[in-house]
C-alpha cells in the first residue's frame, strides 16, 4: 500500500516493511510461538528455569521464543537474527547477522531467566559455534552473567581472552557458579566484526552444589590483597604470589613485578589504589585452582579519580601447604566514568547556584526555557518516586494555566488509557477503577489519581478554558485496542467485522499474528471513504489508531522486535495525538530513557520530527526509597546515596533539595557546560529493581534537568 494511506503511525519504516510481500512470506516460516503480554518498559519477562538438570535453548528456542531477543542497542545498531534450517549440525540453528556497514559495536543475542532453580549451584553454557567467511577482526564470543540482589554483579564471563575466530563448527563451553542471593541469570552470545555467526546444539546444564567452602577461602586470600593495596603494601601483594607469577591481558603477557614495580612509581608520585576482589566461582584439583573473580579498582591520582571493573580467572598453586597466585588472566574489563574531583566539584557547584531554579518557586524559569515549544517530555530516573511525579503534576498545572496546554500523555497503553479520559472530561466511572484499566502499577498510585481528579476538577470549573484530555502513548499489552476496532466494524462494517475478530485471535505464530493485525489496518484505509462517510472522520481516525496500536503489540513480540520498535511506536502515538488534537500542546509523562535524545530512543525519534518544538526534561536524585519490581512484587527499597564524584553527587552538592536547570541556557565553554557535556553516573531505575549506576551526559540527552535531593516512594492506590 501507498505511504499515503497510512497518515499516522503507520507510514514509519518499521509499519512498511510488514506491508512488503517478502517480509510477510518470511514471517510464515518462522516457528510457533506463544504470545506473551508484555507490561510496561518492555522487559522480556524473567523466564522460569526447569527443575531438570539441562535446558536445551538451540535451536528451538533461541531465535523462536519472545524471550530470546537482540539486545536494544543490538537491535539500534543494525543486528538481526533468523532462525535456519540448512547448514547446521542439527535440524535448525541459530544465525546473527551483522549490519553491512563496518561498525565497532558488539551485538549481543540474550537471555535472562530467573535464577531461583540455580542458586548455589555450578552451571556450565555450551554450545557449538561457526563464524561464516570470517575476517581478520571478526569474533563471537559465549557469555554468561549471573547478576546478585540489588544489582550486584556475580560471575562473569564472556570469552573476552579466547574469543571464537573458527570457520568450522566447534564447541566452546563456560561454566561458573551462581550466588546463593542471584535474581537472575544472562546467557547469549556476542557479535563483533561482519561475519555472520552460527549457533547450534547449546545447552544450559546444572552440574551440581557449588564449592561455597573454597570460596570463602580464598575470599580471605582476596581481601588479604585487597588490604594491602589499601595499605600502598606492594611487598605484601608480591608475597601472595609465585616469583614468576604472570598477568595476561589479550595477546599480552607481562610478569606480575613489572607490574607491581610501575605501581610503587605511581604511589610515589600520590596516586593511590583502592580494590575491592569478590569471588565468584572456585574449580580445585588438588594442588591446583581456578578462581573466576569480579574486582573493583579505584585509582585516585592528585587531579581525578577512576573506577575500572573487571573479572579475571586466576590461577593458584599451593606450595608447601600454602596457595599463591601464578596466573592472573583478565577476561573483560569496563573503564568506569572518571569521578568529578572536590576542586572541580567547587567550580561545578558554583555555576550550578547561579544558573539553577529552586523548586517548586522556580516554575515560572521552566517555561522560560519550554518557550513556544508544542511538547514537552518530562521523564523520571525512577518510576517509583513520589517527587518526581509532585513535580511533574505542578508542572503540568502550571502549563495549563499559564502557557495554555492541554493534553497530558502518559507511557502507558493507548487504549487502556481511554476510561481515564472519559471520567476527566465527562465524569463517567470511577477515576480510581480507571486507573486499574491501565494495568500498570507505575500509573496506578495515589500522585497519579491526584493529578486525575485536578484535571477533572478543571474542566468543570467555570468560565471559558480548553478541556483537558489524557491519552496513553504506549502499546505492549493492549487487547482493548483489537477490541476496539471490532467493535467498529461491527457498527459501521458488520460483513467484515468477524474476520477482524479472527486475525486478532491468531497466536499460533507471532509473525502470522502480526501480519493478520496489519492486514486490518490495511481494510480500513482501503475503505477509508465509505466507512468515514458513515460514521465520521473523527471516530474512523480512532479506529485506524486502535488497528496501528493492535498491529504494533503483535510485531513487537517477535522475536527479532523490541525496545527499538517499541521506541519508534510510542514516537508515532505521540505524533498520532499531536494530529487527532491539532493546534493543542501535549506534555508526555514517561522515563528518562524514553525521553532522551539517544540514539533508538522515542525522544530521539521526535526530536527528528519537531525540532525545537520538542522540549525534554530529565531527572535525576541522590538517594533514599523507591518503588520498584523485584520477584514479580512491587517493593518499596531503600536507594543509598550515590558516591562522592558521580553526578548525583556534584548535583546535590549544590544544597538545594530541588532545583530546575536549562541545560540549553548553559555556555558550553563554561565550567559547568563543560562538565555537562561529558559522561556521569546517575542512578536510573525502570520498572525492575537496581542499584545500578548508569552513565550519562546530561547536555547530549536532554534540554532540562530536574534534581531531586531525597526520593520517597509513590503510594499504591488503595
């Protein structure tokens, strides 16, 4: 069909490509799958481990099942994945395949489970691998990650020192063990270069009871170590080793005194080292072991301070009934974000309290800063704080009084959201049942019926002033959309009404579902004028709507779909509204994640499409409590204050509880532009519990920024 019959959503790329016969005749050889509703923030649901000891994932499951999926930001950079049938050691395999341009991005093929069935347990990954007409710089490597409560990092391990070079199939295999507190378990396989990568015959495997008495020995080893750098103690580190100890990093070896002796210098010109070692998993064979270790070294020079995480597996001997360290083998490394120092804090500090609003006082300079922009996104470094969601409603209701906004559009699905807008604009239902349509528990508190009932109260208070509307931009968990388009039909098309209701019930096969679903959507711009003629424009654009958000939850849930996609739809459902309300200004309520300018994210998509009529403000806190999932329940958890030197630190030493900052107003070649413009660490949490912290350049991703000293958590609707 013609771009042109698609006027909203549904012209975007992703919408046109399901239109294209190849594309459809694809899709019915994908292998059967069953339909997952996915709520909110699109995180493929924890996937239960079975009780037996081997959970075959090759290829039966790896490229059919919604929870196998390409990373999002494997997804951004251009990767795909299939599923094939020749050229395999079994009946069908697994195929990644890079973009065509050359890029320096790893894509990752993933699969996390709940780790429950695991815990305390070794468990071994394997599989077998074939790069196809591999180059010099082309590499596949296995993984598994096992990730600890509070978002804690357990073993680790990715092949980073023997990555996958080989054109023939061969089997490569990683076993670790997984912590007695693990929530989750990560496997999959990582891309890089622009060979394509076959995965056949893998294999998750419980091996048995972890050796939790070898780890806590040589834990004590570890913070014998750790103590001694602590102590600038370089003979005690070198007195826990072999004399000819040596350290790999890559293709280099180099023996572990060269190493301490270029330390010692640097201690002596006032650097100092700080190491924290967790362990992770031991293998002993008698007077040998093989320890996989997590390490967290600070290094803290006169001017800044850096912190790296690694993991290694290191060898140990025991001579004359003692261990000592021979080999030390580094896996992967991360350079952290540098940590802002105390002077460069000051400076900061100093422009920050010239330039910043204090708030609430300081709404009048917020829309200062939004101008004559048409829409304004605010989001949230947490889903669970009740600052953020006060703030944002006091914002909302200074726009509608005073910069004469009037639609507010929140992150939750399009078509839950339309008994919500039904009470606020006529009082019909029950505004807290509305809430629970919504089937979000992020919308489902006590700010967010607050912010509903002003908004009913304004619209019948007297005199003359718009009438508010609330919509939902979101569509990864929406039956009421296929139900809405129905039940159109059945009004004003009754002879195809019945054929609607089947293609939506098809969820034998996601790709077969989601090509039904456009299908629909094509009969209703194919019948554009005689169905708009009889019922009115007005109610057949709501219809076409409801068929984009129906096709968009099905395509989402295919397995080579995601993130990205949900991204590039929720970018159109906000267009979408923007044209169904036409000269009214819209402030959109969401995460921080989905109102930046990164690259895939739905701010980037809009901001491509308004320019400087998109306004985005980001936020960001300290410490305190949030609402959060962990094990499938909605918690409350205490969040401790992010460290000296990240970015929420430097922020709140500006000593201001919170404050609004106009990241477009800062100078970049100013003190603070500069800092603004390279990358910090912020706590952001989604819908799923983490400590995590995350780096940002505040100046790249957002217009504004919001800080909020001390979260509280938001309060469940009773």
């Amino acid at each position: 069909a013609p771009a042109a019959q698609f006027p909203h959503a549904v012209h975007r790329p992703a919408f046109r490509a399901a239109l294209t016969g190849s594309h459809l005749t694809q899709r019915r050889r994908d292998t059967e799958v069953v339909q997952k509703h996915i709520r909110l923030c699109g995180f493929s649901g924890a996937l239960r481990l079975c009780v037996k000891a081997t959970l075959l994932l090759f290829p039966t499951l790896l490229a059919a099942q919604s929870d196998w999926r390409l990373a999002p930001e494997s997804e951004r950079a251009g990767f795909t994945s299939e599923m094939r049938h020749e050229g395999c050691l079994s009946a069908a395999c697994a195929v990644i395949t890079p973009p065509a341009a050359a890029l320096k991005e790893r894509g990752s093929l993933m699969r996390r489970m709940d780790a429950a069935p695991c815990r305390g347990q070794t468990v071994r990954l394997r599989a077998a691998v074939r790069l196809e007409h591999p180059g010099a710089s082309d590499r596949a490597q296995l993984w598994l990650r096992v990730e600890r409560t509070g978002g804690e990092p357990g073993f680790y391990d990715d092949m980073g020192d023997r990555p996958i070079t080989s054109a023939s199939w061969q089997t490569y295999e990683i076993s670790g063990d997984v912590a007695a507190d693990a929530q989750a378990v990560e496997i999959g396989v990582l891309v890089s270069g622009r060979a394509r990568v076959w995965v056949d015959r893998a294999a998750f495997e419980i091996l048995g009871t972890a050796d939790a008495a070898g780890q806590e020995a040589f834990q004590k080893l570890y913070a014998r170590v750790d103590a001694a750098y602590a102590a600038g103690n370089l003979q005690a580190v070198a007195a826990l080793a072999t004399p000819d100890a040596q350290v790999t990093i890559g293709a280099e070896r180099m023996p572990l005194a060269s190493v301490l002796a270029q330390m010692e210098a640097d201690l002596r010109r006032g650097t100092r080292y700080a190491s924290h070692s967790t362990v992770t998993a031991v293998r002993a064979s008698g007077s040998e072991a093989s320890v996989s270790v997590n390490n967290q070294t600070t290094v803290t020079s006169p001017d800044a301070a850096r912190t790296a995480t690694s993991a290694s597996r290191d060898t140990w001997v025991k001579i004359d009934g003692t261990w000592k360290l021979r080999r030390s083998v580094l896996i992967v490394t991360n350079l952290g974000v540098p940590l802002t120092g105390r002077e460069a804090v000051r400076r900061v500090v100093e422009e920050i309290k010239q330039r910043a609003a204090a708030l609430p006082e300081g709404l009048p300079a917020l829309s200062q800063a939004i101008g004559n922009a048409r829409i304004v996104a605010l989001g949230e470094a947490s889903y669970g704080t009740r600052e953020f969601a006060e703030i944002n409603r006091g914002i909302i209701q200074y726009l509608v009084e005073h910069k004469q906004f009037s639609v507010v559009a929140i992150g939750a699905d399009w078509a839950e959201a339309h008994a919500l807008d039904r009470y606020i604009k006529t009082g019909e239902g029950d505004a807290t049942a509305a809430l629970e349509k919504l089937n979000a528990w992020p919308w489902e508190t006590v700010e967010m019926l607050q912010l509903v009932r002003w908004m009913r109260a304004y619209n019948t208070a007297p005199g003359p002033h718009p009438v508010l509307s609330l919509a939902g931009f979101d569509m990864q968990s929406s039956p009421q959309a296929a139900a809405m388009v129905v039940d159109y039909l059945k009004q004003y098309a009754p002879e195809t009404a019945g054929s609607a209701e089947l293609a939506y019930q098809e969820i034998r096969d996601a790709g077969r579902a989601a090509s039904a679903a456009t299908a629909v959507a094509h009969m209703l711009d194919a019948h554009h004028r005689e169905l708009s003629a009889a019922s009115g424009e007005d109610a057949w654009r709501e219809a076409r709507q409801a068929a984009a958000v129906a096709y968009q939850m099905r395509e989402m849930q295919l397995s080579s779909k995601g993130q990205a996609f949900r991204a590039e739809s929720m970018a159109g459902n906000v267009e979408w509204l923007a044209t169904a309300h036409p000269g009214e200004k819209i402030v959109a309520l969401t995460h921080n994640a989905n109102v930046s300018a990164a690259p895939g994210a739905m701010g980037n998509w809009l901001r491509a499409r308004y320019g400087r009529q998109l306004y985005t403000v980001g936020y960001a806190f300290r410490g305190g409590e949030l609402r959060a999932v962990e094990h499938d329940s909605v918690l409350a958890r205490r969040v401790e204050a992010s460290p000296e030197g990240t970015g929420d630190a430097v922020l709140s030493a500006a000593g201001m509880p919170a404050f609004f900052l106009d990241l477009r107003r800062v100078p970049a070649q100013s003190v603070l532009g500069a800092w603004l413009s390279e990358p910090h660490l912020f706590r952001l949490t989604g819908v799923m519990w983490s400590e995590a912290l995350t780096a940002q350049i505040p100046a790249k991703l957002y217009d504004g920024l919001i800080f909020v000293e001390e979260s509280h958590p938001t309060s469940e609707v009773p």
